[in-house]
C-alpha cells in the first residue's frame, strides 16, 4: 500500500481504512511504520518485511493469510516495489494463492514528474544508479542518447557527483531535482544540467532526498566518451538511498 513520502496529509482515505481493518502490518521498516500509525491513533501488530529478508518474511506472512488474517504491506515512503521492498512478496503471495490487492499512493516518482513540464513523449523511470561512477557515466550516456525524458532518484551523498555527469555529458539539457519532495523545507530546481550542477556545487552542505527529471529534448550533441581511469573495483560505496 502506498504511503506519504513526506506529508502526512497525503495518505489516503483508503489507506487508513486499509491500516484499520487489517489484522498485521508488514513494514520495510517497523519503527517507521510505527511512528505513522502512532500519528493516525492506529494499533497494529508489526512484522518486519525488508529489503535484506524479504523472501524469509514473505514466508511467515504467508502463513499468516494462510490462517485467514489479512496482512497490508507498507514500504517507508511511497509505493512498495518502486525502489522499494515489496515485489517479492507480492509475487510470493500470489503464487501460495491469496490475492494481492493495490492500495495506490504517492510516490517520489510522479510528484516529481508532475511539476517537471514537458520532456518529451516517453518518460522513464531509472530509479537509483549504480554507485560506480564508470557504471554510472555508461548508464547516463544511454539513457539521455535515448530521446527520452527520465527520472532517477539519488542520495545526498552523490547528488552532486551525477549532475557534474549529466552536465559533462550534455551540459544543456534540461534538469529538473526535486529535494524533500512534500516536506516542510521542499525545493525545487529548473535550469540546464550546467546551472543545476552549479547551484548544488556551490552549496557548503547537501541535505535531503532527491528526484531528478532530465528532458527527452536534446538540446545539445553528446561530450565525447570520457574515459576516465577509474578503479571501479576499488570505489568506496557510500551509498544510502531514500525510499519513495
């Protein structure tokens, strides 16, 4: 089921009944899950259902629907199985015979998508690059040589890493990031790749999470392949994605 990805107010009437009418809630993250039931005055018992052990749990919530309790998965932030937790057990469940039902939602996705203009007719969503950065360059040439408008999402820790590469690549397409989507301190940024880069380079720190739209349109030809000598074998992974 679909969750708020920052705002409260935008769970759904759905969703709540849905959270009220269940027996057990399945959480990528229980303290989370907890904390948002806690503000809707709901009392639920929890049962972990993460990234790291999600087949192990789709097991155990299995034999719950087996003993005829309903159960409602929630992911962190937005819709489960988008950069999320969520498509194993959804696949899991179905095969042991018990219907899986949507509880549509937010997501980081289309909030974003929805203010970024037009970008051309086909839109693709990346979700999280590789944290290499040949990978990461190899991935960002194909996507944008493509024609078509994408959406990636990325840590604060590399934020300012790919846009230095979608503006090494073609420094004047068009880029729109959405940091803290929904939240209290929600911004947005318009501008070609190069002035984009150049505002969050500036920055002294980078807080958030972040979204980011690029344009089908190209506005301009390819950089040639960079071919940088990077060690990808030895690249310190300082990954920490969000969820959305």
């Amino acid at each position: 089921m679909g969750t708020p990805i920052g705002n409260l107010g935008d769970i759904t009437f759905r969703a709540l009944e849905t959270l009220r009418s269940v027996d057990v809630v399945a959480a990528e993250d229980t303290r989370h899950t907890l904390e948002l039931l806690n503000h809707f005055e709901i009392k639920k018992t929890l049962v972990s259902c993460r990234a790291q052990n999600e087949a192990f749990a789709a097991e155990k919530i299995i034999k719950l629907l087996d003993q005829g309790q309903k159960v409602a998965y929630a992911s962190d932030a937005g819709e489960p199985g988008i950069s999320d937790p969520g498509a194993v057990l959804v696949q899991m469940a179905r095969k042991a015979g018990h219907k899986v039902v949507p509880i549509p939602g937010p997501s980081a996705f289309a909030t974003l998508a929805s203010v970024a203009g037009p970008g051309g007719k086909t839109l693709v969503f990346e979700g999280f690059l590789s944290p290499k950065p040949g990978r990461r360059r190899s991935r960002l040439r194909e996507l944008l040589s493509g024609g078509n408008a994408v959406i990636l999402y990325e840590s604060p820790f590399r934020i300012t890493k790919l846009l230095a590469d979608i503006a090494d690549i073609d420094g004047e397409r068009r880029v729109v990031v959405g940091r803290e989507l929904t939240k209290l301190h929600e911004e947005i940024t318009d501008g070609s790749a190069r002035e984009v880069y150049e505002d969050y380079a500036a920055r002294s720190k980078v807080l958030g999470e972040f979204a980011v739209f690029i344009s089908g349109d190209k506005s301009a030809k390819l950089s040639p392949e960079n071919t940088d000598n990077v060690s990808e074998a030895g690249y310190d992974d300082d990954r920490q994605d969000f969820r959305g």
